[in-house]
C-alpha cells in the first residue's frame, strides 16, 4: 500500500490468518507518518474490508509512538483507531 506523506518514521505491521468460517486473510499496518512537518498516525487495513484510517499525532514523537504500540499490540483495527486515539 501507497503512503501519501513525505517519510514513514515507524511501521508495525499484523497480519491474521484465514480461519475457514471465521475470518479471511488480512493484515494492519500501523504507521507514524510526517508530510510538511506534521505527524500522523496511519492505520490501513487490507482483506475483503480495506480502510484506511489518518489521524494528526496527539503529541510528540515519543507519544505518539507509544499510541501506535498500543494500537499494534491490540490490533485495534482501522474503522476503530480515530475514536481511540480521540479518546486518549
């Protein structure tokens, strides 16, 4: 997948398994993004449900990349991660 922005600081990446009857094959990327000196959180998701999901960081480097390891080690998906990250 295409990122829009200028450099991709850090990339986590989950991928699931097809379970028959259960789930299809798919995978998140959880990325921290900068364009024109902004940050970003990218959260894109692929599979037979793709999305993608942008958000302006929060806060700094540090906390920010602590929000993405969250996301990842709870692979809370894309349609999910902009009430998330508003919330904290």
């Amino acid at each position: 997948m295409k990122v829009p922005y200028d450099e991709v600081l850090e990339c986590h990446v989950r991928a699931f398994s097809r379970i028959e009857g259960l789930q299809e094959e798919y995978s998140i990327r959880y990325l921290l993004c900068r364009s024109a000196g902004e940050l970003f959180i990218v959260v894109q998701q692929t599979g037979t449900k793709p999305c993608t999901m942008t958000h302006p960081a929060p806060g700094g480097k540090a906390y920010t990349r602590r929000i993405i390891q969250f996301l990842y080690e709870n692979a809370v998906p894309a349609h999910a991660a902009g009430e998330l990250i508003e919330d904290l």
